[in-house]
C-alpha cells in the first residue's frame, strides 16, 4: 500500500509480487506491452526476464479488492497475455537496511 508522508515521499508497503508471460512474436507487441503497463500507476517495479516469466511486476494497491480489480480490468485483459502469476509475501524475514 502507498502512503504519502508529509514531505512528499511515497512510502510502499507490501507490495505484491506478479510474474507475466506473453504471446507475442514481434518487437512492436513487446515494445507496446511494455509501454502500457510501465504507464500503469500501480507497477511501481517492471523487469523483462531470462527464462520464465517473461515479465516480472511489483504492484502496489491499497487491498486485495484493489489488486484483484487491477488485474481483471487492465493487465490480464492485454493482447498476448498469457499467464499470470501471483506471489504475496506471508512474512518479511529480512530486508535491506
């Protein structure tokens, strides 16, 4: 979830973690993919992979109702879309800093 701080810093908290794999068999189809969803609000992190998935996305939304809703009404419903898979952290163990 984001949360703005007085000083104009947006500060992210658990963020979900989504791996995309497309269909797609030329550059134009990657190049717009990718500038449609590195367009989105919500992808606050946006990797193209070696291997599988394709894509990997870090999306941060208020709730589960919110994340569901980003899923259905923009990113699963992109040309070449394929498979999506979600992954949300139960526990934070260690992190940097």
């Amino acid at each position: 979830m984001r949360q703005k701080r007085g000083d104009g810093v947006v500060v992210v908290r658990q963020p979900a973690r989504r791996g995309v794999e497309i269909c797609a068999q030329d550059r134009k189809s990657f190049e717009e993919f990718e500038s449609t969803v590195a367009a989105f609000d919500e992808v606050i992190e946006f990797r193209r992979m070696y291997g599988r998935p394709d894509y990997f996305l870090r999306i941060a939304v208020a709730d589960h109702a919110a994340y569901e809703a980003f899923l259905t009404g923009k990113l699963s419903g992109l040309p070449g879309v394929r498979c999506l898979e979600s992954r949300l952290a139960m526990k934070k163990i260690k992190a940097d800093g």
